[in-house]
C-alpha cells in the first residue's frame, strides 16, 4: 500500500516494539495479548478498522500489525480525542512502555503526539 499520514506512527510502533523485545516468539505473545486487551474494550469503527487491517497479514503479525494500526489511528486523530480518550491513551501507552520496558520512549512518543508534531507534518 502507499504510505498515508499515519505510516509514519504505524512503522514508529514496529520499531520500537521490536527494538523492546527479544525474540519473534516474545513479539508475538506480548502483541497477543496487548491486542486482546484493546480489542476486547473497542467498538464499532475502530473494530472494524482493526480487523479490516489484521486481516491483510498472516496469523503470526496480524496482532502487531493491528496494534501498530492503532498507534497511527490514534496518532493522527489525537487532536479530536476528548480527555477521557487521552487517559485512556495515555494508560495504554504506559502499559506498553512497561511490558516493553520502553517506557521512556513511550513518554517521548506521547509528547510528541500530545503536540500535534505528527499530525501537523503532514
């Protein structure tokens, strides 16, 4: 596909989330169940998005895939979540950054997406 406005948070996740974890084995397990977690307390649009997303790759990165999908979903509509969807943003991307121990470039990440650095790139 061609990239958009939100390769650049999409790819940003992979990176870092790989960068985090040991192995392929490990990856897998933590984007399991990091995705189970958030696709358990999502709805509508955003489920669908996901699933439509998940679905383009095989079964061993379709959770990865799916949670890079939400860094870059989340990252180029940050400006027009309400507060109560940045806490919960900001408590997902807590949780990431300790099950990662990335939890200072998880902060980084915030900030810079909290700016609207990101979004205004583009």
């Amino acid at each position: 596909s061609r990239p958009n406005q939100r390769t650049v948070a999409h790819e940003v996740f992979h990176a870092v989330f790989l960068n985090k974890v040991k192995n392929d084995a490990q990856a897998q397990q933590l984007a399991d169940e990091l995705f189970k977690r958030i696709y358990r307390n999502s709805t509508g649009a955003l489920r669908a998005e996901l699933n439509a997303h998940r679905r383009q790759y095989g079964e061993n990165l379709q959770s990865e895939e799916a949670l890079a999908e939400l860094a870059s979903i989340i990252a180029t509509n940050y400006d027009v979540i309400d507060a109560d969807g940045r806490t919960a943003i900001r408590k997902l991307i807590d949780f990431i950054g300790k099950k990662t121990k990335a939890i200072s470039f998880m902060n980084k990440f915030i900030t810079y997406v909290s700016n609207q650095l990101l979004v205004s790139f583009f």
